[in-house]
C-alpha cells in the first residue's frame, strides 16, 4: 500500500511540474544558403543547462519553465541570437529564427571558417534528404580523406560512375561522354578535345572544389543532351574568417621511377608552349626542332598550392567575402607492353607491336572568386584559368604490317605528341529574394578554350629487308607518306551561356506553410567551333635515289636535314599536295561552326500532404547545329535543326522522419558532336577516325525509383532501380574501307539498359570525449556503393547503309551491349579518425574500386568485340593535423597495381596491356 501511495505521489509531482512548463519549438535556418534549413545549431536558455541541437531538419524542440526567458541561437561562425520569450504553463511556443555570418565582433571571434558546413558528408546528406529530386553530392570533406586530387576521379567515388582508361571521361551506369553534360556551378563548359562532347574532368583540381552534383536523373533547368549525368562542379565560396595556407607535395611512381624519362623537343616544363611551322615548308627543310627524343627530368611528380580567403561587414546589411587558389603539379607516367590491331577472324594480328609510353603532365590552375550579399540579394563572380599539359613519347617497335611492311618484326616507330589547352571561364551569378514569395536567380558565363597540338611529330623506320628483323634499317621499304609527319592543330571553342529563372511560393495551409511552387526559366547556349589542322608528310623517294641505311633510329635529325632534302631523298607535301600542285597546298584542313540552344521550362512543385510532394514540368528546346568542312576527304557544309518538347516529373513520399521514397520519369536526347559529324580523318598509330555528316539525335527515356534510410547522421542507406530506353543510339563503329576506319552511326532504332544502385554510408564505432572547448572522436567509418547493370541494342548495318549512302558496317551481332558499360561496379571505404587533447589527429583511409569488363568497341566482321577487362584497384591514404597550422599526408595508390588489358573477345587475343605502377606522395600544408 506505501508503494502504490508513493508511486501515485511520484505522479502527481511531475503532473504539477509539466504543468509549470510550457514547449518552445521551432526551425534555425541558414540566410547564408537563401534560407535553408541550418543542423547542429545551439538553442538554449540564457543562464540555464536547458537546451539542445538542432536535427538534421533545422528543427528543435525544449520543455521550458513557465515564465520570461532568454532564448539564445548560436552557430560557429555566425551571429548569436538572444530573443526575449515569455512560456505559459501547458502551451506550445513556435519561434523561428535565421541566423547568417553577418555580425562584425561575433565573427572576428571565430576560428573555424563557415563553408566546412557546405562541405561536410552530413550536410549533402541533408540535401538529399530534403530534395525532392534524386540526386547524389560528393563534397571536400569525403573527397579529402579519400585522398581525391581531381574531379575525374572524385566522380568515381559515387555509385554507378567509372572513368575510360588514361583519360579524364566518365561512363554514368555505362553511358559514356556523349551522354553526359558537365557544368561549372550550373552554367555549361566547353570541351578540351576534339574528340570529346565534355571537358576532361582530370584538369579540375579538388582545391576549387565545395561539391560536386551528380545528377542521373533530369532536372529541367538543365540542357535536354543528356542520359548519363550532369556533372555539376560548385566552386568554393568563403564565408568565413580570414586564412591563408600553402601547401606543397612531392611523389613518385614505382614503374616511371628509375627511368631516364623521354619526351619531345620544345615544350618547357611547365606546360606553356606555342609554335607554329616555318615560313615555306615545303620549299626547303626549314624545321628547327629535333626529330629526335629528348631526354627529361627525374621522373619525380611536385606539386604546390596557394589559397586563402576573407570576408567582413561593408555596412549592417552588406557583407563582402572572397576566395582565391593558385596551384600547379606535374606528373609522370610510364607505360610498357603489347599493342596490336587488326585482328581478324583468325586470330592474327595485322599490327603487333609492344610499346614503350613515357608522360609528362601539368597543370596550372588560377581560381578566384568574389560573394557580394546584401540583405536578401547575392552576387557572386567566379573566375578560372587552367592550363593542362600533356608530353608524350611513345616507342613502337615489332610487326608494322604482317601481310606487307616488316611481317617479322623490326619496325620501330615513334610518336611525339605535346598537347596543351588553356581554358578560361567567366561567371557572374545573382540570387534575389522579394518578400515571401517571389524568388529570381539568374546566371551568365563566357567560356574560351583552346587546344593546341604544335608539331606532332611520328617516323617509322623499317628492316632494310623483310626477311632480316633484326638487320640494318632504313626507310626503303616505307610506302605511306603519313608514316613520317608533322602535324600541327588548333581547336578553339568560343561560349556564352545564361540562365534565369523566377519562383513563385503560393497556396498556403493553415500552418502558414506554401504549399506550392511555380518555377519558369530561360537558358541560352551560344557555341562557335573552329578547328583546324595541317600535317605535313615527308614522301620517301623510292626508285630514283638509293636510301642509306639508318644507323641509329634514335638519331633520325641525321636523316632528315637540308642536304638530304636537297639529296632527293625525300620530298615534303601536305595532304592536298606538294610543290607542284596548282592549288593552295597550304590551306589548313578546317571544320567548325555554330551550336546555338535556346530553351524554356515551366515546373510546379506541390506539395500534396506533409509526406507527397511532387514536381511536374516541361521544357522546350530549339538546337541549331550548323557545321562547315574543309577537310581532304570532303568539302560542303550540314545542318542540324530540331525541337525537342521534354517533359519531366519527380515524385517523393515520405514514409517517416528517416525513410524516402523517390520516383523519377523524364524524355531527353542525345546531340551528334561537331567531331563525330565532320568528315575529318583522325589519325594514330593503330586506328584512324573519321566523322559521318548524316548522324542525328537518339532520343532518351528515363526512369528511376529509389529507396533512402538515413539511421543517424552522416549515415545512410539507400537501393535504387533504373531503366533507359535510347532510340536510335550513336555508336563508333568499324567501316568497312581499305584501312578499316571508325566512324560514328546510329546503329539500330533501339538501346535499353536497366539495373540497380546500392548505397551504404554507417558509422561502425564513434567514441566521443567532451573537453572544455571541443568534442574530441575516436570513430571507424564505413562506406559502400555498388550497381549491377543489364544493357543491350539492336545493331542493324541494312539502317547504316540506307541513312549513310557509300558506307556500310558488318556488324558481328545484331544485338549486343553499349560500349563502356560494366556490368557490375563497387567503390567501398574505411576511416578511422583519432582527435588528441592537443589539437593533433590522424585520419587513416583504405579505399577499393572494382569494375568489371566492358566494351570497348562493338565486333565486325565476324570479330570480336574489344573489350576492357575488369580490375579493381587499393588506396591507401594518411593525414595527420600537426596542430592548427601544420598538417602532412601520405599516400599509395593502385597498391595492387593490376595489368590494364584489353582483348578481343572471340579470338581471345590482348590487343593492349600495361600496368600503371604504384603512386606514392607525400604532402606539406602550412595554415596561416
């Protein structure tokens, strides 16, 4: 009986003290994001131990006596925020409150920049938490402890993306460049390469990175030209307290190390290099560089950086902030193995060769940046410069020709190719709020690119006689003008772009909430191309002079020179002809033109119950694609004129606080390139390329259904599926010709693909240590993401030869898959981070990527398809804070240094293999 009385007098007491508190609840939001929610902030009773945090959401919620109170807001970084509040006994309290950087003392007191927020896992996971759209962000945070030097790479950190073998393109659930669109905080990018639709993610350097978007499924703010992904690189943006910090790295290569390293007469290290040929090249030898390899520096990779940023108060309302970085690193590669092409159907190979590859990289890269915010208006200016390098000496040397020139070996040619291209980007962004509302955001970008190939050197030297491989040599039996040539280009690409769109909230509840959106938009892309190329040929006398033999083929400069010239021994022509034709022989081979988009987009967001939102739209693009040639296959001009009507819906329930359901469906297509669509012929070593002016755009239809579970912050779960249908896909395709050239068709009416998408993010162990200023973690993380993939298409040559008179293609399949699709793909990580009592810590990263094999190219001819064969590939990656200032790394990757292949499958013959060598570097960085 006691028990039971003072079980029910435990009761009454707290009844009574519920009912002397009142709930204060609420939502923090950021006003340096334009009102987004804002997790981790403090809200807490003045002079009080009453408080928390807010969620993952913003919001917050705290039993509070009855009475006057001081409410306090506080976030690192920003403004403090005391509000008076009076609680009544028994009733709810609703106080909402945006805290921004502005503040003057407050913020000098800081020691912690602000953006870290925008960077960190766990607030991208709130992104995608509260987006209604599908999408995937990978921030400086991850990309930093998994020790992630460029874009190219970073994008392969998420599920379903790979990257193509010694490039800086990606393949997007096995949808390669032509698929996808790249952009630099919304606003488009040109290309860096002829051959390519998107700019070599491999130039951008991490340092200018805040996140990257990876969007798979579309968004109608975006351009149509797409089935892959969009790539969006958002660039730093300081808000934060002033810093500067230089950091400096060194490393090296297993396989480069010890080489004397090659590359070819000219180009500097630094990777800054023009020329252009003589005056009257073909009159005389006039050229002043060497044939000849050139032996390099130690093969030893450097890097350095340079940043720094700060803001502060114009006025009360006006705040400035600006970032700045400057860098530049170069790199060597080093590549050993067998190289062969022209395999037929029995196995042999027409060219067999092995192959010696020595590479110097650089790049420099200048980025800088200015954020005007005055109260809800915001202005932001970006501007890039990157110039990358590339310097290579390739060494071929076995059978040229099994059926003609050195059948038993002994060929040796080279190839020296220095590439550069120097890209310069112009932004200027706003982001305007009137009232309630009405919000307007709007953007405008002038990009120039240009990519120089200043005199691409290759020589090929042949047995003396066929039948002695390893007997004197000599160019005797040389029969192609091209095999000995210099080749000179330029590609210029000249952009401007703009965005804009207006939103208006409406429809509001009883909770005063909107409950609805109308968004329109605008985006223009305007696109002048101009490429041209001239390639001089040194024609080798064969019947009226007798040929030397060639002592040393390492020495060519003693062959080709002035008196040999005057000798008769060879001649030199461009591809239009020589000293005796009657036309200009000089005039460059040209193709280029105009792409201009204009574009509109209509989407409403509503949201239907607090769980069902939905965004529904269309989007209406008008592309002109207007090409001119000049090249020596052909002369005319085409034309590319189409409307493209795309609409879009995205769905998204919320089953609770911590589970998703997200749904997407959207119409786009896929634009032919300038380089696909000019008959221009490419040359290389083992294959020649050469556009078709008939090609048109696929058409795409997409659909994605996706499942999210976010258990705690920082951690997530997620499955998805997916499904692609492509009408009339483009594909590189082998034509039947003389030398078997690639081309590019549209292949059949139908391509599918359709698979499934997992993802694990969990915290295994986080023991914390609460210290007078700071929490102090000792945590094990876990990551994991991985996609299986199903894809095929229909190849059908009778639709090649009817869209494209004079050509045809003899498919080895009448289905098969898309070219750079793996079928299966799997990225996965562990972290173990360790903070110390006195400012130090350790980070250890151990990180593996698996794909599995995928084409390369499609089959003909009874052949079989060329085919990348699968390897997985082991980092590991080490940093350690000194203290506040100081912090080092070290790192090794492709600790398994696996053999890159690549074979035809049905004659099951290694058409390429090299290994790439283990990188180890080490890193300095000194935080002012």
């Amino acid at each position: 009986m006691k028990k039971i009385l003072l079980i029910a007098l435990v009761c009454l007491c707290q009844m009574v003290g519920a009912q002397d508190k009142g709930t204060v609840t609420g939502t923090v939001t950021d006003k340096e994001m334009n009102g987004d929610s804002l997790p981790f902030a403090n809200v807490f009773i003045k002079g009080t131990s009453i408080g928390g945090n807010t969620d993952l959401d913003g919001k917050y919620t705290i039993s509070v006596p009855a009475g006057n109170h001081t409410l306090v807001f506080s976030f690192v970084g920003y403004q403090t925020i005391e509000k008076p509040i009076t609680v009544v006994a028994g009733k709810t309290l609703v106080i909402n409150q945006e805290l921004g950087a502005s503040g003057g003392e407050q913020l000098e007191e800081v020691q912690i920049n602000t953006t870290v927020n925008r960077e960190k896992e766990s607030a991208l996971l709130l992104e995608q938490k509260k987006a209604v759209v599908i999408q995937q962000k990978i921030g400086n945070q991850e990309l930093a402890r998994k020790g992630v030097g460029d874009v190219a790479t970073a994008v392969t950190k998420t599920t379903g993306v790979s990257k193509e073998e010694g490039s800086g393109s990606v393949f997007v659930r096995g949808l390669g460049d032509r698929y996808n669109v790249t952009t630099l905080n919304g606003l488009p990018l040109p290309s860096n390469d002829p051959s390519k639709k998107n700019i070599d993610l491999s130039i951008f350097s991490t340092d200018i990175v805040e996140y990257i978007g990876i969007d798979k499924t579309y968004a109608l703010n975006n351009y149509g030209d797409f089935a892959g992904a969009n790539v969006d690189i958002s660039s730093k943006v300081y808000k934060g307290k002033g810093f500067a910090e230089i950091s400096l790295g060194t490393g090296l290569n297993t396989v480069a190390n010890n080489k004397t390293f090659y590359g070819s007469d000219g180009p500097n290290s630094f990777g800054f290099y023009k020329t252009n040929y003589p005056a009257f090249p073909l009159n005389n030898y006039n050229f002043t560089t060497s044939w000849d390899r050139q032996e390099g520096n130690a093969p030893v990779n450097t890097s350095i950086a340079i940043k720094g940023g700060d803001s502060f108060n114009l006025s009360e309302n006006t705040r400035l902030s600006f970032f700045a970085v400057g860098s530049f690193n170069n790199d060597y590669t080093y590549q050993q193995g067998v190289t062969r092409a022209d395999v037929n159907v029995s196995a042999v190979a027409r060219r067999d060769l092995v192959r010696e590859s020595y590479t110097y990289n650089t790049n420099t890269t200048a980025m800088g940046n200015l954020r005007l915010k005055y109260k809800s208006h915001e202005f932001k200016y970006n501007g890039l410069m990157v110039n990358n390098s590339s310097d290579t000496h390739d060494d071929y040397q076995g059978i040229y020709d099994i059926f003609d020139n050195a059948p038993e070996g002994g060929a040796v040619i080279q190839r020296q190719t220095y590439i550069q291209n120097t890209l310069f980007v112009h932004q200027l962004l706003g982001d305007h709020k009137f009232g309630e509302n009405i919000e307007f955001d709007w953007g405008a970008s002038y990009n120039f690119n240009k990519n120089n190939v200043p005199d691409r050197k290759q020589s090929t030297v042949l047995p003396n006689r066929n039948d002695e491989p390893n007997g004197p040599k000599s160019f005797l039996l040389i029969s192609n003008d091209s095999d000995n040539h210099r080749f000179f280009s330029d590609l210029e690409e000249e952009e401007i772009a703009a965005n804009s769109s207006i939103t208006y909230k409406f429809a509001k509840d009883a909770d005063d909430i909107n409950r609805a959106k109308l968004k329109l938009g605008y985006s223009g892309r305007f696109k002048d191309v101009e490429f041209d190329a001239t390639q001089f040929n040194f024609a080798i006398t064969l019947r009226t002079v007798t040929q030397p033999i060639v002592d040393d083929v390492y020495n060519l400069d003693s062959y080709f020179n002035q008196e040999n010239f005057n000798a008769g021994l060879f001649a030199i022509r461009t591809f239009r002809g020589g000293l005796s034709s009657t036309i200009d022989v000089l005039l460059p081979q040209t193709y280029g033109g105009t792409q201009n988009i204009n574009a509109a987009y209509a989407q409403l967001e509503y949201k239907f119950s607090d769980k069902f939102t939905g965004i529904f739209g269309v989007r209406g693009e008008k592309i002109n694609q207007s090409l001119f040639y000049n090249t020596s296959i052909l002369t005319g001009e085409s034309e590319l004129d189409e409307t493209q009507i795309l609409p879009s819906a995205s769905l998204k329930y919320t089953l609770n606080d911590k589970n998703n359901l997200k749904f997407a469906a959207s119409k786009t297509y896929t634009l032919p390139q300038f380089k696909e669509r000019a008959p221009f012929l490419f040359e290389d070593i083992v294959n020649n390329s050469l556009g078709n002016p008939n090609l048109y755009s696929s058409d795409n239809y997409n659909v994605d259904f996706k499942w999210e579970f976010y258990p705690e912050k920082e951690e997530i779960i997620s499955a998805g599926l997916f499904g692609k249908y492509i009408e009339n896909p483009i594909n590189e395709v082998q034509i039947n010709s003389a030398s078997n050239d690639i081309s590019y068709a549209n292949t059949g009416d139908w391509g599918i693909a359709y698979g499934i998408e997992l993802e694990l993010r969990k915290n295994l162990f986080n023991f914390e240590t609460e210290t007078e200023d700071k929490t102090l973690n000792n945590k094990l993380t876990f990551g994991f993401n991985g996609s299986y993939m199903m894809h095929n298409q229909e190849l059908n040559k009778e639709k090649i030869i009817r869209e494209n008179p004079g050509t045809s293609v003899d498919f080895s399949n009448e289905e098969d898959g898309f070219a750079g699709a793996s079928d299966f793909l799997l990225n996965t990580d562990f972290t173990y981070l360790k903070d110390f009592r006195n400012g130090m810590n350790i980070q250890s990263t151990i990180v593996f990527n698996y794909f599995s094999d995928r084409i390369f190219a499609l089959g003909t001819e009874g052949k079989g398809n060329l085919v990348d064969k699968g390897y997985g590939t082991l980092d590991l990656i080490l940093k350690s804070n000194i203290n506040e200032n100081i912090s080092v790394g070290l790192s090794a990757k492709n600790l398994l240094n696996p053999s890159i292949e690549r074979f035809q499958d049905n004659q099951d013959v290694t058409i390429l293999s090299f290994r790439r060598g283990v990188n180890l570097n080490f890193s300095l960085s000194y935080k002012f």
